[in-house]
C-alpha cells in the first residue's frame, strides 16, 4: 500500500490509500498522456491565435484594436479555408493604416501582426522594418526609387512600417515624396514582392493623406486606430514596465506618479503626445536616479535594488 496526497481544493487535503498496481496504472496512463499532448497542441487549428492573444492580454486597454485583430484573423483565416474548399475567395490585401499619437503602442502591434501572419504562413518572415521619411526620400532623381526598393527588397518576408507617413506627401508634386508613395503603391500590388506595408501617423493627418490619392483608401482595407491612454492606464503600463525590468515602486511614489498623471494629462501636451513612451522615459529616469541613490549605501540588500522612491519619480 502506498499513500497518496493529493490537493483536492484549497482548504482540504486528501491522503489516498492506493495499491501499487494502480500507481503503476496512473504512470502507464500519464506517461502515454505526454506523448498524445503535443499532438493535441500542435492540431490546435487556432494557435496562431491563441499565441497572439496571450501577448495581447499583456498590453493594456487597446479594446479597439484587440478586437480588429481578432477580425483579421478571421477573414484571413476564412479566407485560406475558401482556397482550399476551390469556393471564391477574395483577393488578400493586408495593408494597414494605424491612426494615434507617439507611444500609444502602433510599433508594439505592428511587430505582433509580424508573428501572427508569419505563423499562419502568410508571410514567411514577419520581421518589421520600420522607417521614416528620410530612409525612403533621396536627394537627386533616381535616389527616391532606388532606397524604395531596396527597402522593400528588406522587408521582403515581412512589413515595411512607416511611420510619419503623412510626411511623404509633404512637399506637393516636386517633392521626391511622392516619387516614393508611387513606388510603394505600385510595388504592393505586384505578386513578386511579398511584403505588408503599414503606414503610421497622427489621426487627422492620415485622413488627410488618404484623400491625396482616391486609389489609396482601398489599397489599406485595415485602418486601426489607436487612442491616447488615461490616466490609469498609464500607471497600468508603469506596473508592467517595472515588473518585467524586476523593480517596484513603493506606494508613496505610485502615488506620486498617479498625481503627477491626473493633473497634467490633458494640460501637459508631452505626456499627451507621448503616451507610454513617456512612462518608459520616465521609469528609466527614476532606475538611473536610484542607483545614483544607493552608491552612498554601504551594505546594499535586494530590498533596496528593487524599490523605487518617490525621490527617484522625476519628470523634468
Ligand atoms: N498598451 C500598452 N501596454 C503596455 N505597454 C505599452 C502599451 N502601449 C505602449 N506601451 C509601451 O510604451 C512604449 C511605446 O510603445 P510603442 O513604441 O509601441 O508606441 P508607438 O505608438 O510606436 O510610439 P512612437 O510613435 O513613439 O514610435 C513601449 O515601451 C511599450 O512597451
Ligand atoms: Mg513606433
């Protein structure tokens, strides 16, 4: 006889008396369970899915653009389950505009879309590269279309980000600007360059670019947009940060933090236009303001590397 505990629920133990040749039994059966589970995983037709939603449960708020997600998964998913079933389908374009202020997490989704559409096979790559104007404009004619297409032949694979997009068509018709939109268009529609571009950039601005070109709304079916934060989001956003680089901030600077946040998000215009970024500046500020503190402490304990006091939460 061999005993046997086992947690049944969180307030009671239950000791089990169980003859050896069922213990025996139990291995033969969990020890066949291990080779069957990664089968079962591996079948599971929505993985891709699964993955870009546990990386997504990560971020904060969003609600918009968690749902957008979902949906292109859906038609894209749908949309290859067509092909296969010879039914028609319709003709894929997975171009994509996201409209929101600095660090209101655009390049965050933009690298995740990367993944998913590599693990549904979509893309073969899914690597981002991002650029700006001055990467595609050049400075003579001819340079704008040689930096285009090498940037494409770069983002063969995976997505071309451009962020500031709008700054493209900055200079009107004798900018080499718009040489560079021109190319980019002609080269998402041309099969032999697989690649997906997303262009970024304030809201309004956007809009604007779209109504440049009557052809362009269409050529981007996805437009996500991407809100600024509140207030307590943003410290939701501050937690996180200091979870994954292992620090806390103590009560009293949370606090100080929250504050500072609630009485100057809508006055102060670079927290407006700066959104996580703006945590993050000031999260890495207060990391390099403690360990300025703790070079005068002598017996240093893990206590004192892991907090973060209201001394060390600056903004200026
Ligand atoms: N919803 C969120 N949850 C957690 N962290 C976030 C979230 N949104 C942004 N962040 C953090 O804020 C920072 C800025 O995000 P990101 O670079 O994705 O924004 P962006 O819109 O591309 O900004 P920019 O326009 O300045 O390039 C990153 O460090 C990111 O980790
Ligand atoms: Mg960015």
């Amino acid at each position: 006889m061999n005993r046997h505990i086992s947690i049944k629920n969180q307030n009671t133990i239950h000791i089990l008396l169980q003859k050896k040749e069922s213990i025996a039994r139990d291995e033969r059966k969990q020890s066949a369970a291990s080779h069957i589970s990664p089968l079962i995983s591996s079948t599971d037709i929505h993985a891709p899915l699964r993955k870009m939603e546990k990386e997504l449960a990560q971020l904060v708020g969003m609600q918009k653009v968690k749902q957008m997600l979902k949906e292109i998964y859906a038609y894209v998913y749908i949309n290859q389950k067509r092909k296969e079933m010879n039914l028609q389908a319709e003709k894929q374009v997975l171009h994509m505009m996201f409209k929101g202020n600095p660090g209101t997490g655009k390049t965050t989704i933009a690298r995740l879309i990367g993944n998913l559409f590599r693990e549904m096979k979509i893309l073969s790559k899914g690597h981002l590269i991002e650029v700006e104007r001055a990467d595609l404009v050049g400075e003579y004619i001819g340079h704008t279309a040689l930096k285009t297409r090498d940037l494409i032949r770069k983002a063969q694979g995976g997505i071309l980000f451009i962020d500031e997009a709008y700054s493209l068509a900055r200079g009107g018709e004798k900018d080499f600007g718009k040489e560079a939109i021109d190319s980019l268009v002609a080269n998402m529609e041309n099969k032999k360059h697989e690649f997906i571009l997303i262009l970024a950039g304030y809201a309004d601005e956007m809009e604007n670019f779209l109504t440049l070109n009557p052809g362009l709304r269409s050529r981007f079916p996805f437009i996500l947009e991407f809100p600024d934060y509140t207030a307590g989001e943003l410290m939701q956003i501050a937690q996180k940060i200091c979870q994954q680089k292992q620090y806390i901030l103590t009560k009293e600077a949370s606090q100080k933090l929250e504050w500072h946040l609630r009485e100057n998000l809508y006055s102060n215009e670079e927290i407006h236009f700066s959104n996580g970024r703006y945590i993050r500046n000031i999260l890495e500020r207060a990391i390099r303001k403690q360990a300025l503190r703790l070079l005068a402490v002598k017996n240093l304990q893990a206590d004192d590397l892991l907090y973060l006091h209201t001394q060390d939460i600056e903004w200026k």
